[in-house]
C-alpha cells in the first residue's frame, strides 16, 4: 500500500480526478478498494484527493495504457512508474474486431481476445477449429518483434486456417510470405470481402 505522502491538503473530489486522469469513476473506485493505489481523506463531501494522488492516478494510468496490469503495478514507487512509462510500448498484436461483421454475415466466431502471445493465438484456433485468425496489427515500436510473431502464427496454425491480418501494422511488416496463408486486409471493405468468400451473407 502506498504510504501516505506529504503535501498540500486533499481538495479534489472524485468527479475532478476522473477528469485529470481520464480514468472512470467506476475505475478509480475499483483501484483503491482492490488495490490500494491511493488513500484519499473521506469527508462529508465524500472522497477527496490530494495533489500527489492525482499525480500517482496519472502515472498508474499512462502505465496501464501501456499495457501493463494495474495489479502487476498498484505497489510500485512513483520512479518505478516513470521507468515503465518511458520505456517504448511492447509489441501490440490484437484480434480485431470482426466479429460483429462475420457476425451479421451468418458466421460463427469466435473471440480470442487482445494481446494474446502466439503461441497462445495458435492453441485457441486448434482447439475450436476455426477457418481464419484475424489479426490486427494496432500500434508497435518493435515491428521485428511483431513480424516474429506473425510468422509463428502463420507457421503453426493448423493446414486449413488462413491468416488474415489487418490494422496500420500490416502494411509495415517487411519480409516475404510465399508458402503462408496470410492475406492482408487493407480496409473494413477488404475484411467484408474475404469474409463473403467463406460464406458470409450480407
């Protein structure tokens, strides 16, 4: 639990810090009760927040932007923070979001959810024996990292599945894939496409 830190007297309310740290009151609620992340005063007016905790709910947000966990996070010092904060953004790789899509179009899906490893993404589309993996590619500093990741995917998955790739990444990735089943999506119009030539009705 972080330690109480001198400084100017609680002022703000919940409502306030929402708003300077772009979290949800919901969420800010469920970051103290779960994890402690700050102690706010309780008043009569209800929860009021210091500066420094302001500052801490900002570092804790911005951390999680960047993919890390509020629990793997919740106890680190302000400095700790700030490292994480500063270091580049790990490799995004992400299901996109067909599924409303495929969806509508008759199809079944099924959602494996984001930032799965691809050893991961590999072992769900074996288990439910599905036709394509749908990939998209959001945002990476390391897009070697990323291509590694793609072709392992693209390598393992079981003979019939394709891999469809989608997202600002795709076109980026360098490398040739003769010999995969990797179709990039340049467009939601493109994904709509493909998705007729397996059957969906639209």
């Amino acid at each position: 639990m972080p330690p109480k830190t001198p400084g100017p007297s609680p002022r703000h309310p919940i409502t306030t810090v929402a708003r300077l740290t772009g979290l949800t009151v919901e969420t800010l609620r469920e970051w103290e009760r779960q994890h402690q992340v700050v102690r706010p005063v309780r008043s009569a007016r209800g929860s009021l927040y210091s500066g420094n905790d302001v500052k801490r709910l900002q570092l804790l947000a911005a951390a999680v932007e960047r993919g890390r966990m509020i629990e793997d996070i919740a106890s680190l010092a302000a400095g700790e923070l700030e490292a994480i904060i500063a270091m580049p953004p790990p490799p995004r790789i992400e299901a996109v979001k067909p599924e409303a899509a495929a969806a509508a179009g008759g199809l079944g899906v099924v959602y494996m959810g984001a930032d799965l490893p691809a050893r991961l993404i590999v072992d769900a589309a074996a288990r439910s024996g599905v036709d394509v993996v749908v990939l998209g590619l959001i945002y990476s500093g390391a897009t070697r990292a990323v291509r590694a990741e793609v072709d392992y995917i693209a390598d393992h998955l079981p003979g019939k599945v394709e891999l469809w790739v989608g997202g600002q990444l795709a076109f980026d990735l360098d490398g040739k894939d003769a010999g995969r089943r990797i179709v990039r999506l340049e467009d939601f119009d493109a994904l709509e496409q493909h998705l007729v030539g397996i059957g969906a009705t639209f």
